[in-house]
C-alpha cells in the first residue's frame, strides 16, 4: 500500500506566528489577518503554510497594526524536515487529505 499526500505544496513553508499585542482591538485585527492564512492553534498563535511572496504580504498586512514596543510578534518558518518533527499534544491533524493506494 502506498500513501501520497495530496494538496501539500513543497514550495509553501509552514510559519508558525505567536504575538502579544497589547490593546483588545489591534490583538483581534492581528487576528484577522491571520485567518486569511492559516489555522489557530492558541489564542495568539496560528500555523500558516505560506510562499515567500504570501509570507511578505502577512507581514506587510500586520505591521501597521502593531504599537511598538508594546506590542511583539514572532515569525518562525519551519523546513520540511523541522515540520515532520513538530510534536503537537494533543495532536490536532490541520494537514491535508492523505489518499490510500493499493
């Protein structure tokens, strides 16, 4: 039996982003942009599997939201082989489809 992922683009990194943002109303704009690029594992943090040109386009969308220095965020983009051994309790499966081939 052969197992083929189906939909997972090699050329998209998945970027792992944590803020802390100080003001109610800019923590859930931060919030808003990020929903458009990926999934919500906490309350501040978001896994989103985005290009190079998709993760420019994030950050250029978040920055203005942001108050420095109160407000921080980090932008942790993770390789292939770091993403296969991210260990996540409980697990939360947000990959794409697997497709089973005899």
């Amino acid at each position: 039996m052969r197992v083929t992922r189906v939909g997972i683009d090699r050329s998209q990194a998945l970027t792992v982003v944590a803020y802390d943002v100080a003001d109610d109303r800019r923590r859930q704009r931060v919030a808003d942009v990020l929903m458009d690029y990926g999934v919500r594992l906490q309350y501040s943090v978001f896994e989103c599997r985005v290009d190079a040109r998709r993760l420019v386009e994030l950050k250029r969308r978040i920055a203005p939201i942001l108050v420095l220095p109160e407000d921080r965020i980090a932008y942790y983009s993770l390789c292939g082989a770091c993403e296969g051994r991210a260990l996540r309790v409980p697990e939360r499966d947000t990959r794409p489809s697997v497709v089973l081939q005899a």
